[in-house]
C-alpha cells in the first residue's frame, strides 16, 4: 500500500517501513525515523494538513 509520510510529504510503500504511529485511531506511517520523531513531538501540526485535505472541494 502506498502512503504518503504527512512530516515529508514522500509516497512510500508502507509494508517497507517499520515507522508508524498511532494517533486519534488513526495509523500514521513514517519512511524514516525522523519524520516519526518530529511528527511525535508536535503531531497536530502533521494531521491538520490530512483532517482538511478533503474539505476544500469548491
């Protein structure tokens, strides 16, 4: 399954990285373990981006 990593905005296979999070009931993926750290320390910064991304269709 490809992700994209919401720290880096890199696509990536997920099953290829063994970084991910959980966050609100949601599974974030990471491909490196320094986007998970950074996600980890400020994570509302990281999933504002993905809450919203749907809502803006005009």
């Amino acid at each position: 399954m490809k992700v994209i990593c919401p720290v880096c905005n890199r696509l990536f296979e997920a099953e290829c990285s063994p970084y991910k999070e959980m966050y609100n009931g949601i599974v974030y993926y990471f491909d490196t373990e320094i986007c998970q750290l950074a996600f980890r320390q400020n994570p509302e910064r990281f999933v504002y981006n993905c809450k919203n991304s749907g809502s803006q269709a005009q």
